[in-house]
C-alpha cells in the first residue's frame, strides 16, 4: 500500500461547460474516503473546487458550483488534480486556454493529475499526454488522437495509469477512476468500504471494455432477445451452447432465429455468443487469480486453445498477454 501524505490535497478543476457528474461523482468517493480515512486515525483528503478565476462555474447541465480562485493554492504541494470532460469539449478547448495554462504549471508540484472522460484533451492540451497511452470517452476516442497523435488512446480502457497521470473513460467512469486512486492510497479495504457506501460496483478493472456485448445489445430500439441474453448470460459456462438451443430458448427454428437476430441486433448469433464468453473471460483476468484453463472452462469456450483463438481473433493479443498488460496499467 502506498501511503498518502499528511492531509493530501486534491483540486477539482472546474471550467465553464464541464460535465456535472464528471467532477460530482469523483467529489463523492474522495468525500467519502475521508470519513473512512479519518475513521482509521488517517488524515483524511483536504478538498477543494477551484477554477482560473474562483467564483461560480456553470456546468453544461446549468448548474452553477461556487469555487475557489486557483492561485490560491499557490506554492503548495498538491497530491490530486482531477480535471473533468465536457460534452462539447471541441468548443469548449477554445474558451479554457486559461484552465489549460494553470493545469500545466500546477502539474510539476502535483504527486499525479488526473482527468474524466473528454478531461484527457485538456491535459493534452497542455502537453502532460504525450506518448502516453490514456482513455477517454469512447465517442471521442478518434478525436482525440486525430488532434493529439503522439497519444496512444485505448478505446477501451475504462481507466489507464501511466504514472503519474490517470485518464479515464466517459462520466461514471470517473467515479471507477477515482475508487482506483483511493485504492492506491489507502489499500484495498478502505475503497471497498466506500464503494458500498456509494452503492457502487468495486471496482471496474482500468483494462475492462467500456462497451460490454449485452450493453451494445441493449441500445438497439428492440428488446426482443433480452431475456435470451440473460439466459445467455446465466449458462455462459456451458460449452455446449449452439444456435439450436438458443433458438429454442427463443421459441424459434433455427433458421429463422438466426435471420431475425441478425436483423435486429446486427451480430450472428454466434458471433454475439463469442463476444459474451470474451466479456466474461476479460473480467475473470482483470479481477481474478484463476489460470487460463479455469477460465477457459467457466466462461464456456471449453479450453485454452478456443479461449487463445478468440482472444487473437478479437482483440489481437493472447489472454496472457492481455492479462500482463493489465497488471501493468
């Protein structure tokens, strides 16, 4: 565990335009941390929301936050400083030049900066991202390294670390980015302790997809195979699932199964069964110790072999190697 300094300070940076939650949901763990941190007889983070100029900030939603002018902090030792997106950041890059230049200088004495969702190109912007490998809201990905292309963004990381900047993906993700920052200075314990007050998920792997199949099969108009893909998703482990059953778990033939489920969520059936077995298996290398073969087997695809080709065929990598690039992210 690493310990963190005595009351380490943490700059949220606000700008006007910036997404709510980005800088909300961050507020909300380290807020949290710190009734836990003191709990423990740890001094807990000293919080603060600054901008270039102090005063209100109105976000993109219309919510004006009260915050304190930057250069008050002056001189100081920073530990955090955690910089939001904002859904309109192309236009709004034009307008925080200011935010930008401030971020640049403060970064030096900053034990790690940090930024949420479409936060990534203000740091590009000030030029703390480049050759780094970073993460940003999916929808942005391209922009981002079309503006930026000494960056190497990865589409699909929901956090990246790269010492000592951390990048995350869009909006919630911040609130994973920021359980994975207390983790590291407070151990694992705490930031469970945290998530379950937040009710939150602890913790989304930095490595996981931010698009996860059932998602991506949810956001078409038609809801017909959802119950499918629940069952799907209940008998993953069972290498035997074939377009046959899971036509008669839909009440269909399988011809016409297979017409209408590419129809309507544009992926073979086979495919999207792959595709859930990848899911699994990613989350079972992020978060477990179990070796290739146990995943193998409880994610369906049979053996190490079938797992090995998939990994190559989606993703260009094996599961160890994907594993191992996790560990180091």
């Amino acid at each position: 565990m690493t310990p963190v300094y005595a009351s380490p300070l943490v700059l949220f940076v606000a700008f006007p335009g910036m997404g709510l939650l980005d800088l909300t949901g961050p507020q909300s763990v380290f807020w949290c941390a710190g009734k836990r941190m003191a709990e423990r007889g740890l001094a807990p983070y000293e919080r603060h929301t600054v901008s270039v100029d102090g005063g209100l900030v109105t976000t993109a939603e219309g919510v004006a936050l009260d915050t304190l002018p930057a250069a008050q902090f002056a001189g100081r030792a920073i530990d955090t400083i955690l910089v939001p997106g904002a859904p309109g950041i192309t236009a709004v890059l034009a307008d925080v030049g200011s935010t930008v230049d401030w971020v640049a200088g403060a970064a030096p004495r900053a034990r790690r900066v940090t930024s949420v969702c479409t936060g990534a190109f203000l740091l590009a912007q000030a030029g703390l991202l480049d050759g780094r490998r970073v993460a940003t809201h999916w929808n942005m990905a391209d922009v981002l390294e079309q503006r930026f292309p000494a960056l190497d963004v990865d589409r699909e990381a929901i956090f990246v670390r790269q010492d000592p900047v951390w990048t995350s993906a869009g909006v919630t993700a911040g609130i994973d980015l920021a359980l994975a920052l207390v983790e590291a200075d407070c151990g694992r314990a705490l930031a469970m302790d945290v998530a379950r007050e937040l009710v939150v998920f602890m913790k989304r792997a930095g490595g996981q997809a931010q698009h996860s199949e059932l998602l991506r099969a949810q956001t078409r108009d038609d809801a017909a195979f959802d119950a499918l893909h629940g069952w799907i998703l209940d008998n993953l482990h069972d290498s035997g699932l074939t377009v046959e059953r899971l036509a008669a778990q839909a009440h269909m033939s399988a011809r016409n199964f297979a017409r209408v489920y590419k129809d309507r969520t544009g992926s073979s059936p086979g495919k999207a069964l792959e595709q859930f077995r990848m899911g699994a298996a990613r989350r079972m290398l992020e978060q477990s110790e179990a070796n290739l073969a146990q995943i193998a087997r409880q994610c369906g695809f049979g053996d190490e072999d079938r797992m090995y080709s998939a990994f190559r065929r989606n993703l260009g990598e094996t599961p160890s190697a994907y594993r191992k690039r996790l560990a180091g992210a």
